[in-house]
C-alpha cells in the first residue's frame, strides 16, 4: 500500500510530513514490525511481549526509511549504487525535501523538478537542501523514533535477542548505506 501511494504521490509537492509518515509507515515500517513480532508468535511467547516487539519493529521501520531517505541526499552514487537525489528525480518526496520547501526559495527550485531534470540541476538542489538544514531535521526525526525503539527494549526481559535488537537499532541510526 505504501509503495502504491509513493507512486500515487509522485511530484505531488503539496503534501505534508503526515502524508510521508503515513506513507513509510505502510511502505517499510509495518513490514518490519510484523518481522520482529512473527518470531515471538511462533515461539509463543505471551502477546504482551510479541506487541512490544511489534511496536519496536515499527519504530526502528520508520527510522530506518528516514536515515534511507537522507542517504538519498548525502550518500554517494558509489555507496548507494545509484545516483544521489534519485527518490527526488522519481518524484518522491521524503523527509529532507519537505523540511527543505519549509523555506520559500528552496520550495521554488524542489518544485521545478521533474523526471528528465539534469544531473546538475539535481545537484544544485541536493545543494540547497542541505543548506536548509533539512538534512539535521530529518536526521532528528530518525532520532525520536529510534529513541521510541529503545525505550520498548527496556521494557522486554534482558537476554542475548535484546542485545541484539539494541544493536541492531543503533546502527540503523549510524549506516552510510
């Protein structure tokens, strides 16, 4: 459903942060919550625990499309393994360019943007997006969620999968790729 709406959205500039979140929560975070929860259901642990579980897994789903979708902005073509401000060009509009067209004259060049755009006009775009302070905002709402993600661990008992799943959250928050 997630990605059917990201198609659906394509350079519609208009939307908003709930629009995205919404979107990220249908396209990555629900799969990845229902992933951490499945393991739980299948060893039939008790539900309060395998909701806890659940609710981790989406936490750290929507911060792990956050950080992607910053990498998008300030990974290279050769970490990525394709162009930086792809999703851009495609038209999806994510974290970094919403907080980004928060500013008016950074809102009039992200809106000029269309599928056959030049590799430069790109790259003078994912210029002034960072120069907006986008990037720190998106990078701070990854934050928040993984923060939520943590937090759930505190609450499941202390063994060897929570180690685990705590290490696998931060490095979410830290990739490059």
């Amino acid at each position: 459903v997630g990605e059917i709406q990201q198609f659906k959205d394509k350079y519609r500039f208009n939307q908003n942060l709930r629009d995205y979140l919404r979107r990220i929560k249908r396209k990555t975070a629900l799969l990845i919550a229902v992933s951490c929860q499945l393991g739980a259901v299948a060893a039939d642990v008790e539900e309060a625990i395998h909701k806890k579980l659940y609710r981790f897994g989406y936490y750290v789903g929507m911060s792990y499309q956050i950080i992607d979708d910053i990498l998008d902005f300030t990974g290279t073509e050769k970490e990525l393994g394709k162009p930086a401000g792809g999703d851009l060009l495609q038209g999806n509009i994510t974290a970094p360019a919403l907080f980004a067209m928060e500013n008016e004259a950074a809102r009039k060049e992200i809106e000029k943007v269309h599928a056959n755009s030049s590799k430069a006009d790109i790259e003078r775009i994912i210029s002034l997006i960072k120069q907006t302070g986008a990037i720190e905002k998106s990078l701070a709402l990854s934050d928040l969620y993984l923060e939520k993600a943590l937090s759930i661990l505190e609450e499941l008992p202390a063994n060897k999968a929570g180690k685990a799943l705590r290490d696998i959250a931060r490095n979410i928050g830290r990739r490059k790729f």
